[in-house]
C-alpha cells in the first residue's frame, strides 16, 4: 500500500502553484495552443469547440479545487490518482492505435476519451457517495464537500463508471452519426486494460480489499487504511489497545474493551470508562469529542511507533498517558484487487483476440458485458467492504452483476437476430470524417 507518491509543493519562486498561480497560468497557455492549432487544423468547427466544456471544467478545477485538497505539504500525489490516470492514458493509446490500423481517424477515439473519461468519474464518484454517504458526512458543509471532490485517495465504483460512460457514449455516437456498436467493439478492450491499471491503484490505496485469509499470498496493510478501520468497527481489532461501541457513533464514546497488557492497559484505562478528552501530543492538538465516531477518527490520527497521546475520563481529571509500541497492521487479507487487476488484463487480452474473428458489430462489447459481471459476482464472494443490499445476501455490485448479465442477454438475441456484417472490416480504408465536417 502506498497512499501518497509525492508532494507538490504549494508555492514555487514565491507564486502559488495551483489556484490563480504557475499550474492556472501553464493551462490558460496550453489550452490557447491547442485552440489555435485547432483552428488552424480544420477550423473553428463543431470538433474545436467541443474542447472549450472540458478545457474549462480542468482551469476551475485548477482554480478553486486543487487549493482544497492540499495538505500541510502541498498537493498529494495519490498512488490511486496516478494509477488511474495511467489506465486512461494507456486505454486510450490502445484505442487510438487499433484506430490507425482499421483505416480510422484516430481524433475520434482523443475526443470520445474526453466524453467517457469525465462522465466516467462523474458516475464512478457519486455511485460510490450514494453508497458511503455517511462515511462523507463531516461537522460542516465544505469539509464535506472538500471529501466528496477527493477522488484522487479512491472512492470509485467501476459500474457507476459504466453507467456514466455509457451515457456519455449514446450522446457521442447519436451527436457525431457514428456505428455505435463497431465503436464499443473497438474500446471494449481498452476499457478492460484501464481497469487492470485502476485496480493497481486500489491496491494502492487500500480500498476494495478482501477477506481475512491464510494463504501464502495474503497482505496486511497498514494503519488507517480502509482493511484496517473497517476491522476495528466489526471489533475484530483493537485501536491503540482500546475498543469502543461502534454500532452507536452518535453516543457518547465510552470504552467498552482494553487490550490486556496493551499500552492503554498500562496507562490505566478500563471498561466502561467515558472519553471527554484525546490529546495528540506529536501534533500537539487537543480533541474533546462528543461523539463515539469523533473520538474515533481523533485515535485515527495517532500513529506511528513511539506516538505518545493523553485520555482524560469523565470523573478522572488526570491525564493517563499512552505511548505506542510499535507500528499496528490489519490482519491478513486476500489482495482482491490484485484478482481483479489480472482479470480485467486477461479479458484486455481475450477481447483483442476474438476481435478479428467477430461476425457482427456489438459481439466483442457482448462478450465484455457476458464475462465481466460473472467475474466480479465472484469475486465479490471475497471482497468484504460492500456489504448486503436490498434485503438480499447480495451486495450492491452483485445486484448489478445480475442485471448487467441480463443486459448482454438482451443484447446477444439482438445481435445473433441480424445479418452477419461489419462496419470496419479488416483492413479497411479511411473512414469516419463525421468530426472533421
């Protein structure tokens, strides 16, 4: 697991790097560049401003939301974030270079990226805050809102990206005229090998983990990580040697179990015990938390060997004084992501090799929609972090899974209902100028 890859500092030469400063400035010019080799390419055309909604969306990001997101450091470089943005650059270049060799100008697969990517994040981010919308929740409305638009730490969900993207591409293809299902033939492939490079990224970050397992491959991940917290909740460890009553994070936090011979044992805390006060002494913050979930996430931000905090107690005004042993580590679990990340690659890797032999348009997308949600219906057997909805043993994705399978059901009685024919044999000549009119 490796969270953060590197800071970017916040100011540079005196100058702030992001709000209006250096990155802003750099964007404004590049962003004029490539207006103007556009419109000196073909134009101030359809095509040129369909650049402007997303040129824009990135300079007020740049603007108002990166400043958000800084930390004490400066901008985090998320293991997650640069995962991800390796799966778009690597999905696209596949899509682009099998575009070349079918004849097609490859400017359509740049400007579809634009569309799929964006809506793609749009759909990922708020299917994953309907889902968790109370692990978002903060005291106030912009420090929510300020965790809502971090997407770079994870908080994704594939199939809320392929109900985003799929929108994105009937608007695409039903603007610019295209073969709808020779275009989801062509980036079936590409989308499976950004979702390989993605699932690197949770590995990253922690996130979609799986089940307490023994196996030789098993992995532990550090303190604070999603494995990590979730395990303390279901009591299966103890934070810093103390238990609280999680199943009521509104109550006041009172302790419910200590650790024998732990630190906090030591330090003289007991069973039933209330917390009026946590104080970090590393960072040197004080926290008297009203709430279970409060005094929660202020033990979250001490870590680290040798760490040293203060608890006060209701009816108790001394201090008692905890200093932690060594580094705390979830248990064993299975690298689920890394299960996903292969399969998304070995399906990449069967997609382009059944595409020379598809008899119709829609048949490599039909195999896509077929295999994947069989395969992430079984692998949600080992992931543990989405837990049963809608009355059912299955969890939310699972569901999905169903209904995605039903979906290319549909599709196949539609498809092997049609003549046998293709829009881009192979080889094919130039074709599909629809963006360049």
């Amino acid at each position: 697991m490796l969270q953060t890859l590197f800071h970017i500092p916040r100011t540079v030469a005196g100058l702030p790097v992001f709000g209006f400063g250096w990155l802003l400035m750099l964007w404004a010019i590049g962003s004029l560049a490539l207006l103007g080799w556009l419109v000196r390419r073909q134009g101030w055309n359809a095509e040129t401003k369909s650049h402007l909604p997303l040129l824009g969306t990135i300079g007020l990001v740049i603007a108002f939301v990166l400043p958000n997101v800084c930390d004490e450091y400066g901008l985090p470089i998320r293991g997650y974030g640069t995962m991800l943005l390796l799966g778009v650059i690597s999905g696209v270049w596949l899509a682009t270079y099998r575009a070349r060799r079918l004849g097609l100008d490859p400017e359509i697969i740049i400007s579809l990226a634009f569309w799929l990517f964006l809506a793609g994040i749009v759909g990922a981010r708020l299917f994953y805050i309907i889902e968790y919308w109370s692990d978002y929740q903060r005291p106030t409305a912009w420090e929510t809102f300020k965790e809502v638009i971090n997407f770079t730490k994870g908080g994704l969900v594939v199939f809320g990206s392929a109900i985003g993207a799929g929108l994105a591409l009937i608007v695409f293809v039903r603007k610019y005229r295209l073969p709808g299902l020779a275009l989801a033939d062509l980036i079936a492939p590409s989308l499976m090998l950004g979702q390989a490079l993605g699932r690197v990224g949770c590995f990253l970050n922690g996130c979609c983990y799986g089940g307490v397992c023994d196996l030789p491959w098993k992995v532990q991940f550090p303190f604070d990580s999603p494995p990590y917290v979730e395990q303390v909740r279901e009591h299966r460890l103890y934070l810093h040697g103390l238990e609280l009553d999680y199943s009521h994070p509104d109550s006041p936090p009172v302790i419910a179990a200590v650790e024998p011979d732990s630190p906090a044992a030591e330090a003289g805390l007991e069973p039933g015990q209330r917390i009026v006060k946590i104080k970090n002494l590393r960072k040197g913050t004080s926290v008297a938390p009203p709430t279970t979930d409060e005094a929660f996430r202020a033990l979250l931000k001490i870590d680290g060997a040798g760490a040293r905090f203060d608890v006060v107690t209701a009816g108790d005004p001394a201090p008692k004084r905890v200093t932690l042993a060594t580094p705390e580590l979830s248990l064993p679990v299975h690298p689920a992501q890394l299960y996903s990340a292969v399969d998304a690659l070995l399906l990449c890797l069967f997609l382009l090799a059944y595409y020379p032999y598809r008899r119709r348009d829609g048949e490599v997308f039909a195999l896509l929609a077929t295999i994947h949600p069989i395969a992430r219906f079984l692998q949600e057997i080992i992931r543990v972090d989405e837990k049963a909805v809608f009355h059912t043993e299955l969890s939310i994705s699972q569901n999905l899974s169903l209904l995605m399978l039903a979906g290319a059901i549909g599709l196949w009685i539609y498809l092997l209902s049609r003549p046998r024919g293709l829009v881009w044999p192979r080889p094919a000549a130039p074709a599909c100028q629809a963006l360049a009119a």
